[in-house]
C-alpha cells in the first residue's frame, strides 16, 4: 500500500477505533450500517470504478446477505455470525453466477437494465412468497456469537455499540486489505484494461468475458457479508433491502465519494450515513437535499470526495516542490 | 506460419474482401498495400477474429483460426497494433506493456520481453510512470507496437504503423520495426502509402477494392501501383 494511502486508512481506522470510547453509543451504532456499506461498496466499486459495469441491481446481493443470515441463524439455528458470513458469501457467488453470466454478456446501459431487472425480480419474489420469506414482515435475523462469545452481559445497544462495533471495524479493515490486493494484482490491471478498451484487452490476450463475471462474482460476495451485517444490526430481512431504490442508494454513495478512487466509495459510505442522520433530525425532506446533493457532486465534483483529497495532496506537492 | 487463402468478408451484406490470399513465413517482412477503404482493416480484423469469413481459411502454423476470438488469437501468438493505436489511457506505460506478460506464457521471461519492448523503442524507458492520456501520437504508437511485441508474438500485425505521425518520429517507428524483426519475429504492416513500406520489406501485396491486385517483390511493382498517389494511381 502506498505511503500517503496507508496513512490515511491508519488515521481512518484509529478514528473509527475511538468513536464508541469518545462518542454516546448512538453513534456507533449509527456508524454499523457504513461498515456494512463500506463493504459492500469495495466489491461494487471493483464492478463499477474498475471494470466500467455499473449495477442498477446491486441491492439484491445485500438483500441475500441479510436473508442468508435469517435462513442460517433464525431457521436453522446456525449461531456463530463467522460460519453465517461464509454461508452468505458462498451464496453470493452462488447467485451470482448464472446471473453474470448472462448480464455480462452486456454492458452499459444493457448491462445496468439487465441487473435492475434481476434486482426488481428479487424483490418480487421476496415480497409476494409470503410462505417462504414472510412477505412485506421480512424474516427475523436473530442475535448471533461473534468470533465464539455470546456476549450476555450485553443488550443488543451494548453489543451493537462495543464488541460488534469492532468486529465490523476489523472485516471491513480485511475486507478492505483482500481488496486491495485484487485491485493491484494483474486480475485488476487486467479489470482496468478491459473497462478502457475492451475490444483492445481482447487483442491482447484478455479474456474480457471472464474476468467481467470474476469482478460481478466477487462483487456479489463482497455485497452479501455487507448484507448479513445490515440484518445483524437491525434483526431483520426485509424486502426493503433489494429494492431498486436501495441500489440507487449504493450508486450514490459511490458517486459521492468518488469511484475512481479505491477509498472514494468507503468515504461515500461514511459521508451519506452521516449526512442522512443529520438531515433527517432537521427536516422532513431530507430526500430533497440528498437530490440536491448527489446533482452538486455530478456537476461540480464529478471526482467525488476523494478528489477534493485528491487535489488537495497534489496541491500541496506543488507547493512543496516550488 | 500465417496463411490466408481465397478470404471473403461480408460486412452488413456488402462484400468487403473477395477472395484474399496472402503468406506471411516466419521472421518475414511483408507488406499489405492499398488505398483508405480498400480493405487492409478489415483483412487484419479478421484474422484477428473480429470478423468471422463467409468463406476462406486463416491458419497459423496450420491451425484454423477462423472459429477462434480474438483473445485465443493473441493467445496463440498473434500480436496486432490497430491503425487507432489507443493505449489504455488509465494505464501507465509500464503496465500497458506489461499487460500482455501476463496473458500469454512463452519461453522468454515476463522481464525478458519488458526488456526486449523497451529496447526496440528506448524511449519509452523515460516514459515509463506516465499515464496513457499523456502521450503524443506518435509515443502512443511506439507504446501500442511495444505492448503487442511484449506478447512475445510468433506474428505482429502492424496496421499503419506510421500514419498520421510527424516525419521526424516516422525513422523511430522503422528502426522499431527493423529490431523486431532482428529478434525473429515475423511482422504484417498495412500501409495506405507505397512509399512508407520500409526497404527491407521481404514481400509485397497490394489491395484494391477488396482484391489482391499484386503479390511479389517490393521493387517488382507496376508503375500503374506504385504511383505518389497511392496503388491505384489516382
């Protein structure tokens, strides 16, 4: 990892580190969902900012995580919250197989219609199994151990606030580690290559076909352990969760924090979950502002927020060097 | 090595090769000759598997490459610099010439062929950490014939090597060519011009409206083809 990068991501996680010894437990407990995000948003940002397939059905990956948990933990009695997050993730991959496959194929505005049709798809199935998934009332994901401990003593505000808090800070530090090292071996020179010129990767070997369902499998993944740590933190699967909109709410974040940037998408996460507490104790047209602020970002910082940090260092370079 | 024989391509039902032969033998030069339009694009896209023959064979060392894509192509050691020559803009110098290390294993090392890219065109060595967008025409070009080379290709296929580029960086490209050809390689170049065809090329074809009109020597050509104005003489 680069100098100034690392440094940054170690400011960023001591940061965080401190937040439930600093700040009221709300706020930790606040900041579960950007843990969530923030994962589930390297492995979109593998798919968009990398391999140029931008997913308008992200969501449904979420939404298997969070169900996964609830089919694992609340039907099938499975406590320990690690064999729940490999169960997701192994599903995930599952899922998004035969999905890739055919979206894939595509890309552009195909490619992000193909995947809303798939995540609209989801959300039907959700929603009207009534039987099987417990329709609009979601299924319940019940409190699980965390790295072997139960935890007891704790309410789910303690657990949510303390232990889970930097259980969640640590998978998104590995998660985040796993990632870079994909984004920086030839698998991502590879990804980068095919989303600037496809037709030219192809010509030199490239397999463009596979390595654009390799990014979409791993991105599934990635968006499912988000998804089970969303069903974690609010005990339950709903449908809600894959809906388009949500996706729409993913492409937002990594918008706002800059997908050309591989912390962009985590200071998106960070920034929105913020931003949307704060907005919604104001006023009731909170979604205005939101808009508002999403068409200021397109216009005026098509960069994000990791290209203000990005011009910043290279200012102050320059001054450096003059 | 490459054999093209009796080659028809259609595109969107109008016929745009008919009946295209051509060999290239290995470590050979040779030159594909003809005016914008007349088919050169379209020849090299097409034994690079973008574009499937109505009829006709393409064969590498006896192989069919007509059902393949073009990755199995490269794969197999077909390299191809397009006429656009885009480098992949988000990508270093570096690692636009790394890239191709990667996806064909040959008996040279991936530092080997880095090496053996840089040494044809040197320059590059001091462009190394720049970005693909930074680079004038004809640096883009030298990036795009090095990064086909670093595929470690049994058949480069130049298509315009020089077109488009300053005078003063058009001997670069040609001493480029010329090492290429040094290490064993054996080279295809389209080229619009019948006075940009280096003088060491061992063959010749020139290309008309989609039909061969010559196959021979360089300094065998008819007046009528080799006129300023390219084969056609106009």
């Amino acid at each position: 990892m680069r100098g100034a990068t690392a440094m940054i991501v170690a400011a960023g996680v001591v940061a965080l580190g401190l937040v439930p010894v600093l700040a009221p437990p709300f706020y930790a407990n606040l900041l579960i969902p950007f843990f969530g995000y923030a994962i589930a948003l390297l492995g979109f940002n593998l798919l968009f900012g990398y391999t140029g397939l931008l997913s308008f059905g992200h969501a449904m990956f979420l939404g298997l995580g969070a169900y996964g948990a609830a089919v694992m933990a609340g039907e099938n009695g499975i406590k320990s919250f690690e064999v729940v997050l490999l169960g997701v993730a192994l599903a995930g991959a599952l899922v998004a197989l035969p999905i890739g496959l055919l979206c894939v194929r595509f890309i552009g505005i195909f490619f992000g219609m193909l995947t809303l049709a798939f995540g609209m798809l989801t959300h039907a199935i959700l929603f009207k199994f009534y039987h099987l998934t417990g329709g609009d009332s979601g299924m319940r994901v019940p409190r699980m151990n965390i790295l072997g401990l139960e935890f007891q003593a704790y309410n789910k505000i303690e657990l949510l606030a303390g232990p889970f808090y930097y259980y969640c800070l640590g998978l998104l530090v590995l998660c985040g580690l796993v990632m870079w090292r994909i984004v920086h071996s030839p698998f991502g020179l590879h990804l980068r290559a095919l989303s600037n010129n496809a037709q030219k990767a192809e010509y030199l070997g490239v397999r463009v076909y596979q390595f654009r369902l390799a990014a979409f499998v791993i991105s599934a993944i990635y968006g499912a352990i988000g998804g089970a740590i969303l069903g974690f933190r609010i005990g339950l699967a709903d449908p809600e969760i894959v809906h388009w909109t949500h996706s729409g709410h993913l492409v937002f974040m990594t918008v706002l924090g800059g997908f050309s940037s591989f912390l962009g998408p985590i200071a998106g996460a960070l920034a929105l979950t913020l931003l949307q507490d704060q907005l919604q104790s104001i006023t009731p047209y909170w979604r205005f502002i939101l808009g508002a602020v999403l068409a200021a970002v397109v216009i005026f910082l098509p960069r994000g927020l990791a290209g203000i940090a990005g011009t910043g260092a290279a200012l102050a370079k320059r001054r450096a060097a003059a | 090595m490459l054999s093209v024989k009796n080659l028809v391509v259609d595109i969107d039902g109008s016929p745009i090769l008919r009946h295209i032969s051509l060999e290239v033998a290995a470590g050979e030069l040779v030159c594909l000759v003809g005016r914008n339009g007349a088919g050169k694009s379209t020849t090299f896209r097409t034994i690079m598997g973008q574009r499937r023959p109505v009829s006709g064979s393409i064969t590498l060392e006896g192989r069919d490459l007509t059902q393949l894509y073009p990755f199995a192509i490269a794969r197999l050691g077909v390299g191809f610099a397009p006429e656009e020559s885009e480098v992949f803009g988000d990508l270093s110098v570096a690692d636009n010439i790394l890239l191709p290390t990667w996806t064909r294993q040959t008996s040279r090392s991936v530092d080997e062929r880095e090496a053996l890219a840089y040494r044809v065109f040197p320059r590059l060595e001091r462009y190394r950490t720049r970005g693909g967008q930074q680079l004038s025409g004809g640096e883009r070009k030298m990036v795009s014939i090095a990064r086909a080379l670093a595929l470690d290709p049994k058949l480069l296929l130049l298509d315009e090597p020089t077109e488009g580029l300053s005078p003063a960086i058009v001997p670069s490209i040609v001493e480029g060519i010329a090492s290429i050809l040094q290490l064993g390689h054996a080279v295809l170049i389209a080229e619009s011009n019948m006075h940009h065809v280096p003088d060491f090329a061992d063959r010749l074809y020139v290309i008309e409206r989609g039909e061969m009109v010559y196959a021979g020597k360089p300094n065998a050509v008819p007046k009528s083809l080799s006129a300023p104005n390219g084969p056609d003489g106009e």
